[in-house]
C-alpha cells in the first residue's frame, strides 16, 4: 500500500498570501495518478488537480501543480477567501487507492 | 451537469447491515465507474472500493473484501454499497464519487453529499 504524508498538517495564512502544500508518496507514484481534493465542512471533496499538474474543470489558474516520484506540490498563489478548506492528496494508479492525511488551510 | 445524489444517515447496531443508495445523474451511468469512499470521524479518507458501472465488475479493498459488497442498477442509474458485520470502527461518512473515466485509475470528478453511517447500540 502506498502511504502519502500531507505536510504541514495545518497552515495558517491570509487571504493573498502563497499556500505551499506538501504530499509525500513512501514509494514512486507516476504523476498520471496524482490528484489533489479541496474539501470544506459540510460538502463533498473537490477534484483541484490530477495528473499532478492538470487543473480539474472551473478551477482557478491560481491553483498550480507540480512534483514527480515520490514528492508533490500543490500551490495556491493568492488565496482567496474560499480556498480556506482541507487539501487532500490521492494516488489512483495501484489497489488499494490511497489519501493523504490532509493540510487544513486557515484563516490566519 | 452530472450529480450523485445519497440516501440518507443510518443508525444501526453493531452486527447489523447497511445498504447506501448513490443515484446518477446528468450524464451516461454507464460510462464511468463508482468508486466508494469513507471518512470516520479524525481519519483520512479510505477507499473501500469500486464498480465499473456497465459491466458490474468490482475491486475492493483488500482489507475490507467480504464484509463490502458493491453492486448496480442500470436500470436506475444507481449504485449501492452494503456494509456487513458492522462494528463501532465502521462510524463513518460514507461517499460514492465517479471515476472520470470507466477504468478503476482514475481521479475522482463527481462525489456525492454523503451519508452518514453510525453504529451505536
């Protein structure tokens, strides 16, 4: 089973400062099976990101991608009010898919 | 624009059955597989597991194969996700979520609300 590990797991900012989240695989995921999920209390997951740096429909170019192997990225360049949410990483690419414990983004 | 609409919370009693409603809409239920999803209460997300949606093929998760079935109703353009043996651990908010494709790899594009599932005597 892969493991991701989500750091840090809470990041207190403001609304227009830079959001650097962190996921880390304990084995190499190819970028194809590597999304992102934006989740708020209430409401079901969002799809943010997949194929590790593919923006999902309607979401915002402030919303990038990166990484390969074994670490990714997800980075909010500006945030805005409703972005402050949970953030989960997820491998789809080997059984039993897999999440990342989550980064909760708040309101500093 | 696709949706997946839930059943709604279920309490039951440890060693009870529950079965979870997942109804499509707004798109082909046959192009794209389910997937099943839960979240106890402090913990990640887990996948449980997943149909495709026009051949009734299913995978699940190693650790929760034979007390997990997932199955479908074409006709309904539903999928349902029954839990058995239920015990306190299984506490959780239960997901069906599309696979943007009908392969089993892919990301999750469409989740529904969610059903909240406790077991309590």
């Amino acid at each position: 089973e892969i493991v991701l590990t989500q750091s840090p797991g809470t990041l207190s900012l403001s609304p227009g400062e830079r959001a650097t989240l962190s996921c880390r695989a304990s084995q190499s995921v190819s970028s194809s099976y590597l999304a992102w999920y934006q989740h708020k209390p209430g409401q079901a997951p969002r799809l943010i990101m997949f194929g590790a740096s593919t923006r999902a429909t309607a979401i915002p170019d402030r919303f990038s991608g990166s990484g390969s192997g074994t670490d990714f990225t997800l980075t909010i360049s500006r945030l805005e009010p409703e972005d402050f949410a949970v953030y989960y990483c997820q491998q789809f690419g080997s059984s039993p898919l897999t999440f990342g414990g989550g980064t909760k983004v708040e309101i500093q | 624009q696709a949706q997946l609409v839930q059943s709604g919370a279920e309490v039951k009693q440890p060693g009870a059955s529950v079965k979870v409603s997942c109804t499509a809409s707004g798109y082909n239920f046959m192009s794209n597989g389910i997937h099943w999803v839960r979240q106890a209460p402090g913990q990640r997300l887990e996948w449980m597991g997943w149909i495709n949606s026009a051949s009734g093929k299913t995978q699940y998760s190693q650790k929760l194969q034979g007390s997990v079935t997932i199955t479908r109703d074409t006709s309904a353009d539903t999928a349902y996700l029954e839990v058995r043996g239920l015990r306190s651990e299984d506490t959780a908010v239960y997901y069906c979520a599309r696979s943007s494709s009908s392969y089993m790899f892919e990301a999750f594009d469409v989740w529904g609300q969610g059903t909240m599932v406790t077991v309590s005597s």
